[in-house]
C-alpha cells in the first residue's frame, strides 16, 4: 500500500532562497515526486527545470505530475545520482544552472512500497536500493547476511547511534538468513527493546539505508561540485534530515565561503514552522541551508 498524499517539506521556504527568476536555469537534483519542481516551474516563464533523480521510478511518477500541471515544456528530466551531476547537466547543454535545490533522503513513495524493501510496515525483499537499475550496488540483505557481526554493529552505530548496536548484530547473524523486512524488524526488535515513538527497528534500517546507496559519500560528491553547476550569483538550497548530513553541509557551505566562492545566506538553519510539523510529522527533523555563489 502507498500513501497518496504528497508534502514537499519546506517548500515556500525553498522558493524563497531559491530566489527564482522566470527565464532562469534551475537543478532539482532531488527530484522525488516532482513537489518542488513543479513549485519552481510554476513561477518559470521561459526557464527550465532540470528534474534529477537516482530512482527511475520516482522519475516516471514526477513526469506524470508535471504532466497533469501542463509544465512539460518547461522540465527536462534526467536521471543520474549525485556523483555523475556535473556530467549529466553539461550533457544538456544547460549548465551552469542560476541555482540548486535538493531535499536529501527518502521520499514517503519509495519508504512505503513494500517491494523497494525500506518499510518497517510492509513486506518485501530486503533491497533498499534507491535505483533499483544499480545492479552492481549492494542490498541491505548483502549487508545482513555477508557482513560480519563487528561491522554491522558499527555501521548501525555510526550511523544511526543506536546504542543496542552490539546486541543487534549479535541477534541479526543468528538468524541469517534475513530475507525481507518483515523478519528483519522482527529479529531487531527484541534487542532493541521498546521505544514509545518509533518502531525499535528504526534505527537499524536509516543506518542500512545509508549504507546501501552511500548517502553521506553521495551528499559530499553533490557539495563538492557546487561551484561547477552553480553560476556566480546563483543560490544553492540543501535540505537535510540526518545530523551527520546536516554536519557535511555547513562543513561544505563553510568551505566554499572560506574559498571566496559562495557567501552563506542561512546563518541559522531554516526549520519548518510548527504547522508544518503538525500537519506532515516527517518534516521535524528537516533542516535547510542555503548558499549564493560569488
Ligand atoms: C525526499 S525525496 C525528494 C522529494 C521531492 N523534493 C518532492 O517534493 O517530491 C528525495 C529523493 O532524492 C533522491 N535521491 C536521494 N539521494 C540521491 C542521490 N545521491 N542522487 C540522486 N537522487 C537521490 C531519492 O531517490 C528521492 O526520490
């Protein structure tokens, strides 16, 4: 089962640092369901939208709403992950871009299809790789299953600080083989112990998920190659979710303003308002920066 409904998280917040001009360049390199491109194309004339994604299939549902908004002319879509940007953007004969927006993570499609393997809910085949087309990258039934007991404690440790790590590893190779998501929730379960917010399984598949698709390898390719998408003046606005994230960004930002190539605009990070919150719970960790190329 999907969720239908769809939130863009921070949206007016993103158009406005945006700073959007009609005739403009812009790069969505998140481009998920398509919330924030169709945002920025709406308020384009004669500018264009270059609508990136890893994932195909978030790709095909973003073309249909697009579609649906009458703003095909105004979109091209490409799909590429973040490492191969540059390459990607220069191949369209648009780059450099008068400005960036990506909201990292997951979108609520790809967390709540049972067959992609990231629902705690539903399930399915232990996959969680955001381009299922990447058939040289690992599933996170690779890692349960191959990797050693040390190792994934570490990685469930790292990178989602769960402090039952040990105990986890230990319970998840004594019950190899872990197929599908419903018997991975379940093994961790018990070491977890209960948490009154979240499912106690939580933690172990943010941390295997991250694993999977590289996130944070991904999110330092995307901020090191800013100044070669963006145009001097032009804005970059990065929206993140996970602290580890948050860190690589107002590290990266900090870099490129040290170097004299960008001013940073957000001297706090922007959060969503408490109505946001209300109405869409998945928005309150979200945390946005925002950039100027010089
Ligand atoms: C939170 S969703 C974006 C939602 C979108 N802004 C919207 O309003 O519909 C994040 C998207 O980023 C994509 N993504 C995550 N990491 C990526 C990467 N390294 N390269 C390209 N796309 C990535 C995911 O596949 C997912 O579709």
């Amino acid at each position: 089962m999907q969720q239908t409904e769809h939130y863009s998280v921070l949206l007016a917040e993103t158009l406005e640092w945006m700073n959007l001009h009609p005739e403009g360049v812009y790069l969505d390199a998140t481009t998920g369901l398509g919330g924030h491109t169709a945002a920025m194309a709406g308020r384009l004339t004669s500018g264009t939208v270059i609508a990136c994604d890893r994932d195909a299939q978030s790709l095909e549902m973003a073309r249909a709403r697009i579609e649906t908004c009458g703003w095909l002319g105004r979109v091209k879509f490409q799909q590429t992950r973040f490492t191969g940007l540059t390459e990607t953007i220069k191949k369209t004969g648009l780059s450099p871009v008068n400005g960036l927006v990506a909201d990292l993570g997951i979108s609520r499609m790809q967390l709540t299809t049972p067959e992609r393997g990231f629902s705690i809910q539903h399930d399915g085949f232990l996959d969680m790789r955001m381009s299922q087309d990447d058939e040289e990258g690992i599933t996170a039934a690779d890692i349960v299953n191959t990797w050693k007991e040390r190792e994934i404690a570490d990685l469930i440790y790292e990178l989602a600080e769960e402090r039952r790590s040990y105990r986890i590893a230990k319970a998840l190779v004594r019950a190899r083989p872990i197929r599908t998501t419903k018997q991975l929730a379940e093994v961790v379960a018990g070491p977890a112990g209960f948490r009154a917010k979240i499912h106690p399984a939580t933690k172990t598949f943010m941390a295997l998920r991250m694993k999977v698709n590289d996130e944070l390898g991904e999110v330092q390719a995307l901020l090191d190659q800013i100044p070669d998408l963006v145009k001097p003046g032009g804005r970059a606005v990065i929206i993140t979710f996970h602290s580890l994230e948050d860190r690589l960004v107002k590290q990266g930002f900090q870099r490129w303003a040290k170097e004299g190539r960008a001013k940073i605009l957000t001297k706090h990070v922007v959060t969503p308002s408490s109505r946001e919150v209300a109405e869409n719970a998945a928005s309150r960790s979200a945390k946005l920066r925002a950039m100027e190329l010089i």
